[in-house]
C-alpha cells in the first residue's frame, strides 16, 4: 500500500515540464473555486453577524412592566443624500435604564450620540448638521452598527404627548431592555438595512457559485485526460491491480487539489482582513464579520478534495478495465442518441408549464416550470458530445473540405467528449447568465414600484410620530405645502358619511379638479370622487348632521375631483374652513398631516425641519432611499452572482485551453514531422475547439430564449419586453465566443516549437 501512495505522490510532482504545467494548472484551479467559495460562505458569515448585532439593539417593550420604567424608543427611518440614515429618539432616560449596545450613555433632551459615519458627515455636510443641532455627547461602538458606514443617531428629545388610542400602540410602551427577536421580509418594509434574510442569500450564491465551482473544478480534475489515462492503462498492462491503480490515481489528484485548496484557503486568510471598507451595492462589513467558522472551512476543503478524486477515479475507469486499448489510442464509442433526451425532457416540461398555465397559472405549473429550467441546465454539458460528433461528421462529408477542417473534425469524432468537456463550463455559465439576467430584469422592474406621484413631479408624505406639530415652520420651507383635511364623521340623506374639513388650497393640493371648476374658500360643496365607492350623493338642501349634531344643509355646488397621488378620500361634502358654519363644527385634531413637496430636496429640507425641532416626528413616504431586502439589494446580489459564475467559467475554459495544447503536441509534433504546416496544425486546433465551442454557446443561447419566452407566456408578459432583458445573454455569448477562440489559438501557435522529447514521451 505504502509504495503505490508513494507512486501516486511521485506522479504528482513529477513527469516533466508538462507534468509541472498540469499540477499548477490543477492547483491553481482549486485555489481559485476555493477562494470563491470562502468568500460565498464569508456572505452567510456577514449576515449572521449582522442579525444578531440588530437583534440585540431592538428595544424589549412592555405595555405593563414589572419595574417602573420611563424610558420610550421610536425607530425613525430617514434619508441623508440617498443614504438611509436610522434617527432613535430617546425618552425618559435615566442612570439606571438600558442601553443598546456600543452605547455608554442615553443622551437627554439637546443632546445626541452619532455613529463614526454619521460624526464625519456633520462636520462636512449641512444637511446632516440640520438635522443634529443637538450636542454630541458620544459615539455608537461597533457592537451597536451594522456596519462601518451605517449611519446611526440616537437623539435625547423631550416627553411627547400620546392620545388613549395611540397608547395602545407598542411602539409608545416602555422599554425595559435590548435584544427582541426581528422578523424580516421580502420588501422594503423589513428593517434595518441587513442583508437578510440569509439563507436566501446564501441559496443565490449556492446557485451561482457552487454549481459553476463544481463543473470548474470536474474540469481542473480531468485535466491531461489522455496522459493520463495512458498511465494508468501502462500501470495495468505491467500487472498492477485495478484497486492499486486507483490508488495511485487518487493519490496523485488529492494531493494536487490539496495544495491548491490550502492555497486558495491562504489567499482568503489574507484578503478577508483587508476588505473593511470594501463594497458591494450598498453592503458593508466589518472584516471580523468574515470569519468562517474552522469545521466549515475543513468541511469544505475535504469536500472539495473528495469531489475532485471522486471525479478522477470515475474518468479513469476506462483506462483500468481496458488498458490496452487506451495504450493504442483507440476511437471512443460513439455517443448515444439518449444524451439528448435530459435536455428534449427539460424543454418539453417548461412548454408543457407554460400551456398549462397560459390563464391562471398555479403552483403546480410553477413547481414544472422550476424543474424543467433546472434540468435543462444539468442536461446541456450532456448532450454536446452527441451534437458535437454528428456536427463533425456531417462537415466531413462536405465536397472540397480544407485539411485543418477534416484534421478537426477527425480528432473530434475520435474522442467525442474531449472537446465538449472544455467548453462545458462556458455553456453551463452562458445559460446561468440567461437566467439570471431575465430574473434580474424581472425583479428590477420592482424599483418603479414606487407610491404614484403627481405627473408634475411632486410627492406626497405623511408628518408621523408624537410631539408638537411645527405646521408654521414646515410651511415655511419653500417647495414645500401643508395639507391639513379632516375627516368628521356625519349622518348624510339618513346614512353613515363623512365630512371633509379643510382650506380649498389643503383640496387642490391632493386632488385635482375638472376644467372650469374652482373652489372658493368660505363656501360648501358637495363631493364627486373619481373612484367613488360609497354613499350617493346627497340632493341639495338634503339634511347632513355632523356627528356633535351640527346640522348643514347640502349645498348646490358640485366639485369632481381626481387624485393626484395614491391616496383616497371618504366624504360627500366639503365645509372650508371660513365657512360659517365650520366654526359650529367639532372637528378632532389630527396628529398627523400631509405634506406635498415639489421635489426630493424640498421633502429633505422638511425632514430636515422635524428632525431638529421635534426628534419624534418624521415623514413617511418614499424618501429615495433602499433598505432591507429589497429589489435593488437582490439585483446586488445576483448580478455579483453572474460575475462570480463568470469568472469560474473563464477560468475553467482557459485552464482545459492551455492543458488541451500541452497535451496534444505530441500529436502535433508527428504532424510537423511529416511536412505539415504549422498554419494548418493551429487551424485544425482552433476547429477542434470552436465546434463544440459554437454548439455549446449556440444551444444555450437557444435554451435561454425558449425558457424565456415560455416564461413571458407564463406571466403574461410582452415577449419583446422579455427578449430585451436576455439580449444582452446573446452578446455575452458571442463575447465567450471571441474569448475562446483566443484562449485557444495564442496557446496553440505558440508552442510549435518541436523537440525530440515530445516525439519519445507518451
């Protein structure tokens, strides 16, 4: 046993300068995936550190506590210059309650404590010094961020009053501790801005990463098949056993991806504490975050050995039960029809998902549709020998074929799975790209889905939160109107209504009139609303009675109004403010207002107003900001997806290019020998490798578009819509194409220089 181990690590290292070219090959190979792979893990690392680091700022809420509290938290998002900016308003603290961590002290009211991003902000950008007017009596520690640029400020404000109504509410209950458990969700209503959930994420990067890491390293396993497949026939024929052959196979592929696999591990070791301050999207880390735990990473390194030897011993079969005519370089068996029924069976199910589901699709159909694009990918290395052969054999029946395109075809037809199996992982990365640019597309059509805004430009927001209202000052801030309508409920024509209170200028500014109509302050008027779902409207001088017995009788004039933004209104009468009769009314005041700013920065200048004169309030609405899982940080996510795919396929290709033209100048060598050209014996290389190249690209190209328009019928979506987000898959293939054939001629011109050592070695 002891000396076919030795023989196996002799081999590794051994067996000349190719020998060396094809271990560094194969260990570069691994150190590459396994780099990549780390960095994946890494991500699921990074998350998990950010969970627990949210988790355990989350304020602990009792509407009855056991001990007597009087601390209160309101989580604030806001926005500072596109950026989510997290405002924590602080009540009622004193020296005995608890502190978030990376806190040393609750501020008081006009005092605030800043995350390190944030203090840098104050000093050089005004919009953050407006909203902080406060005194900074500290800084957030980084057990208390989720990241080194988050910016973070919890602001000490003074007691707000709260109604009997909104008490119940938990966000007004008092805080006894830090540490609730949060839930997250698909959407930007999940907060705080976390990369979660983190199994999502790391099921992206398992999809992206893992599968094109594993054709990548089945490729760097099989590297200088034929060498090697010679040896250990040549071991066979001088009687070494079967077992002991594989023996010395796996010996010599272990040892090399182990060395490669530590390498790989070493450059992770050195680059993950550089990374802090590195960024992705929007996503930052602490490099401590990065730490993969050390029964993970010897898992995966022993993993990645054993999937490498299992390849390698699987391959080599051929060789050990027919050695002899592995020695005499006999034609392969020509590759069966059945390579082509995985994928026919993948495209057959995704059309049969979407006729099926061509009116209401259902779970069944979408579950269908899944497999079949999973098994359609899986079915393409599969089925390229089959094609590739019979492409081959149908070129070399053409009247007046050049010699290089008959030496291609030739050699492809003897060895049908040689060139396939280096263009596997291209094909495998084209169709993941395809896939992944169509649900990229998809998904980012999501950014639009914003609150409707009034074609002028203008938005809409709500003024939220407890404390005094500053309606003066906000209307103050040009660009910027306070709307202030109040809903009173009343009895109209005997039935249940509502009145709508407020200026003619509060109307216009949510709504939007028919042409020739105009509201007049101090007058009444009953309401038409263009999407009216309630009482009829009432005949004039019909009895209204509010519901503190004000009685108004219905008026004569009629205003038709049309929404501005995505907001309703309920009421079949409005009473302006100057009217008589609105000072008999009992209207409740309103704890919230609306707000229509004329652009971004009108919105930003008011928030800027609230943030510095009450900390408890702020505006709700769409502020240009991303948090949470959202559309964006997924794009983020699977665009780095494409790119790592793309970079293992690249890899793949070039380090099966290189080994391939190492590997075959011993053959071309005798060619040079009997008087052919070194022109010709490129050409017949570069045809060796571009037919199976352009089979492959070509049928995943096709395969993404079938897939494609099967899903646009799915969804019922403009098919030219969805052939425009895979386009760009179809240049990316012909890109691949360019970069081949590249990959494949330098190498091959370059080493036509002949010697009588690849004349005598095997």
């Amino acid at each position: 046993m002891r000396r076919w181990i030795w023989l196996g690590l002799r081999l590794s290292i051994g067996s000349g300068r190719a020998g060396v070219l094809r271990t560094a090959l194969m260990s570069s190979g691994a150190a590459l995936g396994v780099l990549v792979v780390l960095g994946s893990l890494a991500t699921f690392s990074a998350a998990g550190a950010q969970h627990e680091r949210a988790e355990a700022r989350s304020p602990v809420r009792e509407e009855q506590p056991s001990t007597p509290s009087t601390l209160r938290i309101y989580d604030i998002e806001d926005a500072l210059g596109g950026r989510v900016l997290r405002r924590t308003a602080v009540i009622g603290a004193t020296a005995t309650s608890p502190r978030p961590p990376g806190v040393a002290v609750l501020p008081a009211p006009g005092e605030v404590v800043v995350s390190p991003a944030l203090r840098d902000l104050l000093g050089t950008d005004p919009r953050a010094a407006a909203r902080f007017p406060q005194r900074v009596i500290g800084t957030v520690g980084p057990a208390g961020l989720l990241a080194p640029d988050e910016l973070l400020a919890y602001v000490g404000a003074p007691p707000a009053p709260v109604s009997a109504e909104e008490r119940m509410l938990d966000e007004h209950w008092a805080v006894t501790g830090f540490g609730y458990p949060l839930g997250y969700a698909l959407g930007e209503g999940a907060a705080p801005d976390v990369f979660t959930p983190a199994r999502i994420l790391a099921g992206a990067f398992g999809l992206f990463v893992l599968v094109p890491f594993g054709v990548f390293l089945a490729t760097c396993a099989r590297l200088s098949a034929s060498t090697r497949d010679r040896r250990i026939a040549a071991l066979r024929l001088l009687g070494v056993s079967a077992r002991q052959a594989t023996l010395v196979n796996a010996v010599e592929t272990g040892v090399v991806t182990l060395g490669g696999a530590l390498l790989g591990l070493a450059g992770f070791a050195l680059l993950a504490p550089l990374s802090e301050g590195w960024r992705i999207g929007r996503l930052q880390w602490y490099a401590a975050d990065l730490a993969v735990p050390v029964p993970v990473v010897v898992g995966m390194v022993a993993l990645t050995v054993a999937y490498a030897v299992t390849i390698g011993v699987l391959a080599t079969r051929p060789a050990r039960v027919d050695p002899l005519a592995v020695r005499r370089d006999a034609p392969h068996r020509r590759p069966g029809v059945w390579r082509l029924f995985p994928l026919l069976a993948g495209l057959a199910g995704a059309v049969l998902a979407g006729w099926s589901g061509r009116h209401e699709p259902s779970q069944g159909d979408a579950l269908l549709f899944a497999a079949s694009m999973l098994l359609t990918g899986l079915a393409l290395p599969l089925a390229l020998p089959t094609l590739g052969y019979a492409v081959a054999a149908l070129l070399a029946r053409l009247p007046r074929t050049p010699v290089w395109l008959e030496l291609a075809t030739a050699r492809l037809r003897h060895a049908p799975g040689v060139a396939p199996r280096l263009v596997a992982a291209f094909t495998v990365m084209i169709y993941v790209a395809g896939m992944g640019s169509l649900g990229v597309g998809l998904i980012a059509d999501d950014r639009n889905l914003s609150p409707i805004d009034d074609p002028g430009g203008r938005r809409m927001y709500q003024v939220l939160g407890p404390g005094p209202l500053p309606a003066d000052e906000l209307r103050q801030v040009p660009g910027v109107q306070v709307v202030d309508l109040a809903s009173v409920p009343a009895t109209v024509s005997g039935e249940q209504g509502y009145l709508i209170v407020g200026d003619c200028a509060d109307l216009t500014g949510m709504f939007t009139l028919d042409a020739g109509e105009s509201c007049v302050d101090g007058q009444t008027y009953r309401l038409v609303h263009q999407f009216s779902s309630g009482a009829a409207l009432p005949e004039p001088g019909a009895e209204v009675v509010a519901q503190d017995g004000t009685r108004i009788p219905a008026p004569e004039p009629i205003l038709h109004t049309r929404t501005r933004f995505a907001v309703g209104m309920s009421g079949q009468i409005l009473v302006t403010r100057q009217a008589p009769v609105a000072a008999a009314l009992d209207v409740p005041p309103s704890s919230s207002v609306d707000l229509v700013a004329t652009d971004p920065d009108a919105a930003d200048r008011a928030a800027q107003v609230l943030a510095a004169r009450v900390p408890t309030r702020y505006l709700g609405g769409d502020l240009g900001t991303r948090r949470g899982f959202d559309a964006e940080l997924l794009v983020t996510v699977l665009v780095t997806g494409l790119v790592l795919s793309f970079v293992l396929g690249i890899g793949a290709f070039a380090a099966a290019a290189i080994d391939r033209t190492m590997e075959r100048r011993r053959d071309n060598a005798t060619l040079a020998v009997v008087g052919t050209s070194p022109r010709t014996i490129t050409a017949g290389e570069v045809g060796f490798g571009t037919l199976p190249l352009v089979i492959g690209l070509g049928l995943a190209s096709g395969a993404t578009v079938a897939i494609a328009a099967v899903l646009a019928g799915l969804l019922d979506l403009d098919r030219d819509r969805v052939f425009d987000r895979v386009a760009p898959t179809l240049w990316l293939a012909g890109g691949a194409l360019v970069v081949g054939l590249v990959l494949i001629a330098v190498p091959a011109w370059s080493t036509q220089r002949i010697t009588a050592e690849q004349l005598r070695r095997p």
